[in-house]
C-alpha cells in the first residue's frame, strides 16, 4: 500500500511539474495551464495564454493586498480581459498607494464579448488604491462593457498609464474620483462624458471647464457610451432569406448589433430561392423603406428593431396544355390571385380555395 501511495505522490508531483506557469495571477492564485480553463473551479473566471485573455463570466474577486501584497488582476505583461455578464465585482482592501487593482505590465485592455445581447458590468472597489494601472503600453475601454470604479485618491490617481494613452471607445465608465493619470493622450471615441455637466477633458485629465481644476474625491464623473442597440431580423424567420447588418453577422431569424447614436444604419437584405424582398420595416410594422442595401437610417433610438420582409414568390400551377391561359382562367378576388380549373377555385400556390 505504501509504494502505491509513493508512486501516486510521484506521479502528482510530475504532473505539477509539468504544469506552464503563466505570467498572470487572480485573486491571489498563480494562473497554470492546469486551472488556466477555470481558475477558482466554479466556471467564473477563464484563461486563454494563446490570447493573453482573461474572462470574468460574472466573476466576484475579493483580497486583502496585506496577505497576498498585490491587487486582484496582476499580468506580467499586456492582458485583455473580456467581460461577460451583469454581476462582475473586483474588491481590493488595503490596496499600496502604488499598486492597481487590475495592473499589468503591458497593454491593459477591458471589452465586452463579440456581438453581445446586453451591456456587460463591471463594478472595482479599491479605496485609496489605483483601479487600473498599465506600467508599459496603452489603456483600452472598448465596446459594450460598463465600467463603475470607487477608488484612487492616492498619486497615482484612479487610472494611470505610465507609458501610454487612454482610450475610451463605446464604453460606459463611472469613477469616483474621476482622476486619471496618463503619459499620453486621453482618447475618447462613440463615449462622451455626460456628468458633471461642465467636466471637459484636458491634458490627459477630466477638469471643470473653462480653464478649472481636477473635481474633488467626492464627485463622479460619468463617461456614457454612444453605441445604441439595435435588433434586425427577417420574416419569416428561417427560411433561407438573410439579413446582413454592417460589421456584424447575418442572420436568418433576429441578431443584435450596436451602432453609434447618429451613424447610419447599413442593412442588406438577401432573399432565398423562391422569396423577393418587400421592404424594411419596424416594431410598429411602419415601412421604412423599399430600398436594398438600406443606408439612409439614422440610429436615434436607445433601442431600435428593424427586419426585412420576404414573400414567397407566386408558383402558380402547373399544366402542359398551352391553353393553359384559356382553360384556368385567372382572376383577382379580395387582393388574391385565384385560378379556375375543372369547376375548382384554387390560388396561386395552388391550394383549393372553398
């Protein structure tokens, strides 16, 4: 028994051996290619070390810097950490004046999933400390990801990009405070800041317009994205006839795409064998419009849907006789093209009409 349980230890430890280390650490746990796949075993939070990208799927990191001695996302290099979900939480006590909640080496990149149904949510809570620290490279917020930040009152501000800019494309951020620390420009893009109303962006930092100062540690600064959803579909669904929304997927039933308040919108509609596009349309069933590629919409809405209507095309039904014209008489009877034959009514998918 004793050398089974020796050659079990040693198997164990071979295996442990032959894990690769990844230059990243969550929650206080060294990220191998043995937990990469689930880090805290409860299918949260995911790695994938051929992407450098980490997955938080409604994910809850908590730690105390004093036990562990550093924040809870820390990457040796440059990191993109897709969000998915509303309940994302990353909490921080006794963050070091000059350690970030999320810190890399590299580039830091936050975004949302490809073609996501919703805005994802991601809530850091570091007190003094810095939420998100990028030592080397750019600072990306990008896409359909809301980012609400309570922490950095220290020098080192709320985001800081030693070496690098700070983008905001598409994404919702609130911080309180709203102190930003970057060696570059501060880029915004599809996002603008909507309170204070008199906030404005200069030298790299958010200030009271007109020539104001950074605002205190008690006030919030929202930054709100531009991008507005927008549903497109066919009907009917499924059968063949496809709907194409620029920069997204196409579809045959209903997808959802995000598009920047005032841009057009660009469809395209396909039709199946057998099937014409008719129009677009709305939720109100109002046409829109006839034209095909669309690109004359304007996003206005919070949420808009469109779809393109199809119709089957008329088969009519089939006869060898070349008095075919004179024998089935056609005629039209409440909007309906029908068909006489043999003493029968039948319409123009040939269905016996009674």
């Amino acid at each position: 028994m004793k050398k089974i349980c020796f050659i079990l230890a040693a198997l164990f430890c071979c295996a442990m051996m032959n894990a690769e280390t990844y230059g990243l650490n969550v929650g206080g746990v060294q990220v191998t290619s043995d937990n990469a796949a689930d880090i805290f075993g409860d299918g949260t939070v995911s790695y994938d070390a051929s992407l450098a990208e980490l997955t938080l799927n409604n994910a809850d990191i908590r730690v105390d810097c004093n036990e562990i001695n550093k924040g809870a996302i820390v990457a040796t290099g440059d990191l993109t950490i897709v969000v998915k979900g509303q309940n994302n939480y990353i909490a921080v006590n006794n963050l070091n004046a000059y350690t970030g909640a999320i810190q890399s080496l590299g580039a830091l990149t936050i975004t949302s999933e490809i073609y996501p149904t919703e805005f994802a949510k991601l809530q850091i809570v570091c007190g003094n400390g810095c939420a998100l620290y990028a030592m080397s490279g750019n600072i990306w917020l990008i896409r359909e990801v809301n980012i609400d930040i309570k922490g950095g009152s220290n020098d080192f501000g709320c985001i800081k990009a030693m070496n690098g800019n700070l983008h905001i494309n598409g994404a919702t951020v609130s911080m309180l405070p709203a102190w930003i620390r970057v060696s570059g420009e501060f880029i915004l893009s599809a996002s603008e800041i909507t309170s204070p109303t008199d906030a404005e962006i200069r030298n790299g930092k958010i200030v009271r317009e007109n020539g104001g100062n950074e605002y205190s540690n008690q006030q919030q600064v929202v930054i709100s994205s531009l991008l507005r959803k927008l549903i497109y579909g066919a009907t009917p669904k499924n059968k063949g006839n496809s709907v194409w929304l620029e920069g997204f997927s196409t579809t045959e039933s209903q997808a959802v795409g995000w598009v920047e308040l005032a841009e057009h919108i660009n469809l395209k509609a396909t039709p199946a064998e057998g099937y014409t596009f008719t129009g677009w349309y709305n939720s109100k069933n109002e046409l829109l419009s006839t034209e095909n590629p669309y690109t004359n919409q304007l996003m206005t809405e919070n949420t808009t849907l469109i779809y393109a209507q199809f119709e089957q095309e008329e088969q009519g039904i089939e006869n060898t006789n070349h008095k075919s014209e004179i024998i089935n008489p056609k005629f039209i009877k409440d909007g309906q093209l029908l068909i006489e034959r043999n003493g029968k009514t039948y319409n123009a998918l040939g269905a016996e009409v009674k």
